[in-house]
C-alpha cells in the first residue's frame, strides 16, 4: 500500500470517528469569542446563515463548483443539512471519499481538503459537548444557545483553595414574529457534587445591566463567567421574556393591559468541564 494510500484510508477512518454515536451531527457557528464582551453586550440584527452557508463555511471542501450549493445537493443532504444523523454523515463522507479523482484535485489537494475536514469536525464535536442550544415554542420564538469553557484555575490566595475560572457565552435570538422584551434571568451554578454554588435569583433584573428588546430577527449576546471549587460542574437557567403591548392594547383598562404574554426561555443545563 502506497504512503498516499495509507495515509487516505487514516484520514477516512478518523472521519468516521466523530460519526460512530446515535447522537446526530449538529454543525453550527460558535457564539462570537470575545473577552471584550465580558459583562458587556452587544445587540444585532443580522439575518443568521443558513445550515447550508455554514457548512461551507467549515467544510469548504463541500461546496459545489460554480453554484454555491452543497456537494451532492438535497439528494446527499436531505432536508435539514444543519442536523444530519450519523448515517447520512458517514455517507457524505464515504461518497466524498469515492469520487473520481479527476474531479476533485490531485492527490495532494485531496488530502489537505481531507486534513481541513477533520480537524472541522472535531471542533464540530467539542463544540458540541460544550454547548447547549434551547428553543421555546414557536409561538414564542426564542432560541437560546449558551457556550461555557474553562478560562484558567489557580490557588485563591487568601484560603489556598483551588478554583476553575469558567467563562459561558449566550447568545439570544428572536426567530419570531413580535417582539419580545427580556426583563429578568435565574442562573442556577452547581459543582461536581451537586451543590450549588452559585444562585441568581429567578426575575434578577436584565442581563449585563440591559433588558434588551428584540424585535423579530434581531439577537443579543453578552459573555459572563463563574467560578468554582470543583474541576466540573453545571449550569443552567431560564430568562424571563415578555411580548410588549401593541398600541391597541394601551387602550385597554388597566386589568387588560396588565395582562401581558410572559413566558420563560431555559438554558441548558449544560455540563462545566475543562
């Protein structure tokens, strides 16, 4: 078997690694790393890519040649390409694999397209084990994605107590038709033996000092942080959303226009590990 052969299949088999669970493959775009967003937030309403936008953004080695669609078209992708099970993963890969090298570059070509896919696919999968990705009804259109990774962890000096510095990301985006005010939050922080940690109580003012209002399309993200006495641990929470009157419902009497639609967004709970 030649070196490029050899080195072919490896690169085959290490793609297929990610790919072996029940668990499907959810290709997404990191919340925007930042410290600068730390206590801090930053509001836009910029329409998100589609599933298709980002895959090629990733996995550039997919993009069909001349009509920015995907390799392969809906037929390999199926209907939701941002969420493909493990099957159809690993039968892109494998027909990626198959097809005719005079089609797709010299071997050299081939195998840095290959290198870029795997190393992709691995930050696929921690990013992955990192986040966790919550919706409300569609009534209410809120999608919450909240990332956590471990910043550092050293000695507190005044006890010599060693703590884990934890940073999480949110990102919240109203894929609704009206718009939504956020007015409060709850963060529940817990250690590896389950005791909390850490509690922000459920109705705690806005985020980051701001109750932003999103009007439909718009998202606001912001970054925080949290330490704790454990290498692991958990956090999870809710924001407490509400839809703003309409200009006919200030009419109203005032029991009427008390009676707003609030409703609870929840996050996670996602697991904190280094």
């Amino acid at each position: 078997m030649g070196a490029a052969r050899a080195t072919t299949l490896a690169l085959y088999r290490a793609l297929l690694g990610p790919l072996r669970g029940k668990e499907p493959l959810r290709i997404r775009l990191p919340v925007k790393l930042s410290k600068a967003q730390w206590l801090s937030g930053s509001q836009s309403d910029k329409t998100p890519p589609s599933h298709a936008q980002v895959i090629r953004q990733l996995f550039p080695v997919v993009q069909a040649e001349g009509d920015g669609e995907l390799w392969g078209g809906p037929e390999m992708w199926g209907d939701d390409p941002g969420e493909l099970s493990p099957e159809r993963a690993r039968a892109i890969v494998g027909a990626k694999f198959r097809e005719p090298a005079a089609s797709s570059g010299s071997v050299a070509t081939r195998l840095n397209d290959a290198f870029a896919a795997l190393r992709a696919l691995n930050e696929q999968a921690a990013l992955g084990q990192r986040t966790a990705v919550t919706r409300t009804t569609p009534t209410e259109g809120i999608c919450v994605c909240v990332e956590a990774s471990c910043d550092s962890h050293g000695k507190k000096e005044t006890t010599g107590q060693t703590l884990w510095l934890y940073q999480y990301r949110i990102r919240i985006r109203n894929e609704g038709v009206s718009p939504v005010h956020l007015l409060g939050r709850e963060w529940i922080i817990q250690s590896a033996d389950g005791r909390v940690h850490a509690h922000v109580a459920k109705g705690s003012p806005g985020v980051v000092g701001e109750q932003p209002l999103l009007l439909p399309g718009q998202s606001f993200e912001y970054a925080s942080g949290t330490t704790l006495p454990t290498e692991t641990g958990s956090i999870q929470g809710s924001f407490q959303m509400v839809v703003p009157r309409s200009a006919e419902a200030r009419d109203k009497s005032a029991a009427e226009s008390a009676q707003l639609f609030a409703f609870d967004a929840s996050v996670g709970p996602l697991p904190l590990r280094e």
